[in-house]
C-alpha cells in the first residue's frame, strides 16, 4: 500500500521524513533506524539521514510501506 506524504517546503530530509511519519521519535533513533532497515529511494538504496526528498521521490522502507512524496 502506499501512502502519500504533503510537505509545504521544496523537500524534506529522510531524517525529517522519518520523524515526520513517527517511524522514529528523535534524530538519534533516526540513525539507529538507517543502520537497521533498507531504504530504498526512487529505487536506490540509500541511508543518508539528510538525504532531500522532493515531490514525486518514492520511498520504500523494509517493513514499513511505501510513501510519495508530494507537495501541499
């Protein structure tokens, strides 16, 4: 299933993204998380915490779902 994520800015960082989803409550669960779990990025694997995501990317976490970026 996917889900869609509204931002209001031009991106927003994974580390935010995850924060932002509630996938991770803090910036240092937030780095833990990245070592633990695949990310994928419009495909790529990718675990940088300031990694920008813009409208459109598509983000597939291992475990937890697929989200779409978009702009609100």
């Amino acid at each position: 299933m996917e889900t869609k994520v509204y931002i209001n800015s031009d991106y927003i960082t994974l580390g935010q993204f995850l924060k932002f989803e509630n996938i991770c409550e803090s910036g240092g669960m937030v780095k833990i998380f990245l070592s633990e779990y695949q990310i994928k990025i419009n495909g790529e694997l990718d675990n940088r915490r300031g990694k920008k995501l813009y409208p459109k990317d598509v983000v597939e976490i291992e475990d937890f779902g697929v989200y779409i970026i978009e702009k609100q």
